[in-house]
C-alpha cells in the first residue's frame, strides 16, 4: 500500500493480501485493515453490448457509501430503490387524489394497490404515471366514488386508453374483483 503508513510503528511497509481482505504491517504485525470488501473495479457485459461497473470500494477511511460508480449507489442516501419507489408513488398520488377531491383513506388504499403491484413486479415496463393512475381508479371502482375512467385520465395527460390497458391488467393480475358500476350509459344513433 503506497503512501500508507503503520499507526503503531510507523512503518510504510504494509503488506495487503485481497484474498484474505487485510492490510498488515509486515514490520510489527499490526492488522491495519480488516474486511476490505472491494478493492478494484470489475466490469461486466450487460445483454444490450453495454459495460457496468460491478462492486464498490470500501476501506477504514471511507464513511459509507460508494465511491463514484454513479448516481444509482449514492442517489438514496441510505434508502433502498424499493422505499425511493414507494416515496415517489405516494407523492404521485396523493397529487393525483387531491386534484380529485379524494380522502386520506383513498390515497392509503390506492398506495396499497401500488405496493401490490410493486411486489409481484408489475411495474417494470410500465411508466410509473400508468401505474399510478390505474390505482387510483381501482380505489374509486372499489370504493365506489363518481370518478369515471375519463376523470382520472384527465388528471394526468395521460390517454384514457392507456390508463384503462393499465387498469384492466393491474386488476386482474392483482385478483382484485371490481365491482360493476352500476351506471347505464346508452348511445343512440
């Protein structure tokens, strides 16, 4: 370890063996570093051709956290992907519940519905806005309030279409029975 010195003895010759995952000061033995986790990049070949970077670096010295490998590792600040996920999706619609008049209990049950969705992986592939607009209707069809599909859509700039696609495959994956609406609309030609 070069610039490295002892802290007992004052010695710069420090043997480091990353197998083992130390730094010993080969003059009086002392274990300068223990667990050292990482201490080189890897690279890896993702499907699409790309390269990521695999691991981080941490040593005695660090705080926590990763040392530049993007904003992805030091983005939460200690939060996990899932938990930032959740944040954001309640702050989405709880927007989108009060720009529809809707109470506390509706914005609980719509964020439940999201976290169900969360949890069977429902939401990879889908715009988090999709998502989150369909979960508000599921909790206005289940809680049986006057917001039509229509409502909702115009909430957000989102197609009415888009929402229902997302809504239809939300529900029935999720085995959630919606009740009918009860409203009879007829169109005369």
């Amino acid at each position: 370890m070069s610039g490295k010195k002892c802290k007992h003895c004052g010695s710069s010759e420090i043997e480091v063996d990353p197998a083992r995952g130390d730094a010993v000061c080969t003059n009086c033995g002392t274990v300068l570093e223990d667990n050292i986790i990482v201490a080189e990049i890897e690279f890896q070949e993702n499907a699409h051709g790309g390269a990521s970077a695999i691991g981080q670096f941490v040593s005695a010295e660090s705080k926590g956290g990763a040392t530049g490998f993007g904003r992805a590792f030091n983005g939460g600040i200690g939060q996990e992907s899932r938990e930032i996920t959740l944040r954001k999706a309640r702050e989405g619609i709880t927007a989108l519940c009060q720009q529809l008049r809707l109470n506390q209990q509706c914005i609980d049950i719509a964020c439940n519905f999201y976290k169900m969705a969360l949890s069977r992986h429902l939401t990879i592939g889908r715009p988090s806005s999709h998502t989150q607009a369909a979960c508000v209707y599921m909790t206005c069809r289940t809680e049986g309030t006057a917001h039509l599909l229509i409502d909702v859509s115009d909430a957000v700039p989102i197609c009415c279409y888009q929402v229902g696609r997302t809504y239809f495959k939300l529900s029935r994956a999720l085995c959630i029975n919606i009740p009918p609406t009860g409203k009879l609309i007829m169109f005369i030609i």
